[in-house]
C-alpha cells in the first residue's frame, strides 16, 4: 500500500510556498483544480497498479533450491570459519598482549614498543643520573631487558609464522568463496526471473525471447555453481595446510 501526500516545493533563492500542481491561487486563496486532479490521481493509480503488478510477479517466483549435498557443503565450510576465528583470536592473544597491536592486524612490536625495550630504554636515561658505583648495575639491567626485548621479538615472529594460514584463511580462502557464493545467488535469482517470465508469456515470440534466455540463464548459473562446488570441497585441503 502506497500513501500519496501533497509535497510543498520552493524556489530555492526566494524559499517561497508554491502550492501543488493540481491546486492553484485565486484572490490569494488556494483552490483546487478539479481536472488536473483527476489527470493527477489517473497517473498516481496507474503508478500503483505497476508496482502491484510488479510485486505480484516477484512473489510468485519459484526459487530454486539447493541440493541437501551443496548445503551440507556450505554449513561445514561457514562453522569451521567460526572456529577458526575464534583459534586465530586466542593465539593472537598469546604471541601478542597488546590489543592495540592485535587491533591494527600485526602481532610483531614496532620498533621501541616492546614492554621490555621501553624499559630499557627507562634505565638507559637514568645511566647518567646515577652516582659511579650503580653504573653496573644499570648497565646490567640494561643488557637483559634488551636481552629479553630481543627474545620476545622473534617469539611473535616464530608465531606470526605459524599461524600465518590460520589468519589468511578469512581475508583469502573464505573471502574468495564468499564473493563466488554472491555471484551464485544472483545466477540463481536471474535463472528463477527468467523461467518465471517463460511461466507468464502469453505470445510466442514472449516465449521464445524467454526461453533463450532461460537457457543462458541455466547455463551461467550452472558453470557458477561448479566454480563454488570446487572452492568448498578445497577445505579438507586447506585444514591440513593449518596443521602445518
């Protein structure tokens, strides 16, 4: 159901009121002209009867339904993209502690980041505040924060390394067969629009214009769904590259 309301327009430099088309100004009363609103309401009721039409057809569509076989393929490949993510979140966590870093998609400290590289720096500034007999000692401690800055560093490496195919899974494996399953549906809703106008063609050359497309429709939808089917029977491979 369609409302209709009547809309105030303005001229853009003056902002002044100008009534309606199918009104008019007389003695500075608005009156109503009855033949532009018939001709008006005409072209309203000739607007929704379209878009009934239309939205009768669309909900007549029959959709075409997956084979339990493909579906059963996409569950399995969504759920262990849950798991993954979730993998991926709590080894993040353990390599890196900074969610600042974890945030901007790194794991490694940027340069002088690191908690124990700050630290060492912290003491080299008080190297030469320090009277002579702590100057070892700061010194000592200086070498082994660099020390532990320096193992913890190639700890986030040896772990980005690791889990380098768990984290690229979503932005690579899974986003590619996302944006194949997006062209999958709209194959499918073209194929269905295509057969339903077959469906409805009261003449033959609607049927015949129809059918040709049907079967260009068929024929796309039926080379997309191959390319889809082949990315997700990939994951059995692709779990056994992330045991690697």
């Amino acid at each position: 159901m369609f409302k209709t309301t009547h809309s105030l327009h303005f001229a853009p430099s003056s902002r002044k009121y100008f009534p309606p088309l199918c009104h008019s100004v007389v003695n500075g009363k608005i009156t109503c002209n009855k033949d532009d609103e018939g001709a008006q309401r005409k072209e309203i009721g000739g607007i929704r009867r379209f878009w009934s039409k239309l939205a009768d057809r669309q909900s007549n569509l029959e959709k075409t339904q997956m084979s339990p076989e493909f579906l059963a393929l996409t569950k399995n490949y969504d759920a262990y993209k849950e798991s993954n993510d979730i993998l991926v979140e709590k080894l993040e966590a353990c390599i890196q502690q900074n969610r600042s870093t974890i945030a901007s998609g790194e794991i490694v400290d940027i340069p002088n980041e690191n908690p124990y590289e700050k630290l060492s720096n912290a003491f080299f500034l008080l190297y030469g505040c320090l009277p002579p007999d702590k100057i070892t000692a700061i010194q000592s401690l200086i070498s082994i924060t660099q020390n532990l800055a320096k193992v913890q560093r190639e700890n986030q490496l040896n772990g980005r390394k690791a889990i380098r195919h768990l984290r690229r899974f979503f932005a690579v494996e899974y986003k590619e067969l996302t944006d194949e399953r997006t062209k999958l549906e709209k194959a499918r809703a073209d194929m269905d629009h295509m057969k339903h106008e077959v469906k409805i063609a009261n003449t033959t050359e609607k049927i015949e214009k129809y059918a040709i497309l049907y079967e260009q429709a068929v024929e796309e939808f039926d080379g997309q769904a191959r390319r889809t089917i082949v990315l997700l029977n990939q994951l059995p491979k692709i779990k056994t590259t992330h045991l690697v």
